[in-house]
C-alpha cells in the first residue's frame, strides 16, 4: 500500500482530529437530568438522587463504622451501600450482602462489634440488583446460612451470579410473611416498582425501656421510563411504605435516612438520633414526587409528539 503524501495526508489528519473532537464531545455531554423537583426545601433530579445513593466506587467499598442503631439492629455496611445485622440468643440475621467484594468487608465490621460470623443463620435481602445482593452465595458458604427472598424477585436474582456462582435461594418468601429467629420477628413487606420483589421489612426493637417500630426500606427510586404497570407498582408501595407504623426507618442506601448526619449524633449522648418518626416518610415523599414529574414529562412528550 503507497504512503499518502501531500494534501492527501493533511486532509486525513484534520478529517480524524475533527473526528476525534466529535467523538470526545459526544462522550462528555452528561445523560439528560431531569424533570427536577423540591421537597422540605431540597431540590432533587434523577442523577442527584443515584449520586446521593451510590456515591462514588470508593464509597461502595469503604467501610463505615459500625454500630448500633438501635435495640439489637446494628450497621455493618459501607459508606453508601446498607447492611443490617440483627442480632439474637439464637443466632443472628443479615440483611443485605451488598457486592460480594463487600462480604470481607461486612465479616471485620461484624466482628469489631463483638460478634461471629459464623452466627449469621438467615440472609434476607431488599432487592435483586447486584449492589445489594450479589453476595448472597459467598455470605452462604462462609456462614451456612438460609437465604430467603421474595417470590417475584427470584427471577432477577438468579441472573445474579458473581464468578459463575448460582445464586442460593433456601426459601421463598410472599408478600406479608414473617421471619423469626431468637425472639425477634421481621415481616416481609412486597413494595415493588424498584423491582418485582422489592422487600420493605418491618421490626420491632427496645430502647431504654420502649419499643419502636423500625421499617428497613427498599429502594423507592422510579426508572428514567415508567410503563403503566410500573406506575400501578409505585403507587400501591408509597400507600404501603405510608401505612407502616415506624419510629426508626432505614433504607437500602444510608442516605435515604442521613445515617452520616444522624451517626454524628450519637456521640453526644442525647436522644437517639435514629428515632425520628417525623421523616418515616421523607424518602416516599421524594421519591413519589419524582415518579410524579417523571410521568407528567412522559405525557406532555407524548401529547407534543403524537402518533400518525
């Protein structure tokens, strides 16, 4: 093949600089960030809320400190993805394995609060994405124990399969059933839209003498695109996750209870930071807002574009 010489070469060289350009341009211009609402003041966006939740690769992975939260329900997760440990004289439960590069991670917080690994007995999860669940399989073989999870989500969880490994699923769980282990009982509440089998849980916990409803949320976050039957789902879960009598209310991301700000509390001896019934609902309230403005967009797009 001859070399190009001459004008020839200079035109090919400017054709792939601009090329080039194009392309980096197209790579840097950011996915469209709206609709945009505000709640109690704070203004959100779909990428807003995904940065609040998920934070940057290190935050996934760093651990953050554990501790008691509240009664015998502890943290042992990492700086933006939640793990519980619910601890009793039979045994212990865990929710949420988070990623399997995680589990090493959960197994020392775990132990630098004072307990075995090795006395997990139940693995209950929130729902079927990788970054809650992909490390059911590797918790199961470091600690034996049963893996239960929601009917409807079965099948998303088991295209869950870190280094080829079948995702463990002992028991199969329905909308309203409860799990109990030394004691202490959680009830599986179904809240899709998320997902299928999206998995709110309820407890009970004493504190100084009372008792306080505490609700584990799953995630409330609508897609960029909402079909009709999602909407059906989102709507049927925030009347749900709304009924839900609640003291304390976790969630699958610590920022959807401000574990960080509320952690910095405790240190000063006050009331319990984490009992704040007044915002049991502030994640529903965000996230149904947004569902709402999600579909308000969708319907002006379609009324400005119709079919021929």
């Amino acid at each position: 093949m001859r070399p190009l010489r001459g004008s020839r070469l200079l035109g090919f060289l400017i054709l792939g600089a601009f090329l080039s350009r194009s392309a980096g341009t197209l790579r840097a211009q950011p996915a469209p960030d709206h609709p945009a609402v505000t709640v109690q003041g704070k203004t959100y966006t779909p990428r807003s809320i995904l940065t609040r939740n998920m934070g940057n690769p290190e935050d996934q992975t760093t651990p953050f400190p554990p501790h008691r939260i509240i009664g015998n329900i502890y943290y042992v997760g990492t700086r933006t993805l939640s793990s519980f440990l619910v601890v009793t004289p039979q045994g212990n439960i865990l929710i949420d394995s988070t990623y399997e590069r995680n589990v090493r991670t959960i197994e020392k917080s775990v132990q630098q609060l004072g307990f075995k690994f090795s006395d997990i007995k139940i693995l209950l999860g929130s729902h079927a994405h990788g970054d809650h669940q992909e490390g059911d399989a590797l918790v199961k073989e470091l600690t034996g124990a049963q893996v239960m999870a929601m009917a409807e989500d079965l099948p998303a969880l088991r295209e869950i399969k870190p280094g080829g490994k079948e995702h463990p699923v002992d028991k199969t769980l329905h909308d309203g059933e409860s799990v109990t282990l030394g004691g202490t009982t959680l009830v599986a509440h179904l809240t899709p839209g998320h997902t299928r089998g999206c998995t709110t849980w309820t407890t009970q916990a004493e504190d100084n003498g009372k008792t306080y409803n505490v609700v584990i949320n799953c995630s409330l976050r609508p897609p960029a695109v909402v079909t009709p039957a999602v909407a059906a789902e989102f709507n049927r879960s925030f009347k749900l996750v709304r009924s839900l009598p609640c003291d304390v209310q976790l969630g699958d991301h610590p920022a959807q209870y401000n574990m960080q700000e509320k952690y910095a509390k405790l240190a000063s001896g006050a009331q319990n930071p984490f009992i704040d019934p007044r915002n049991c609902t502030l994640e529903a309230d965000i996230e149904e807002a947004m569902l709402q403005a999600i579909l308000k967009e969708q319907q002006s797009g379609a009324q400005s574009n119709p079919a021929h």
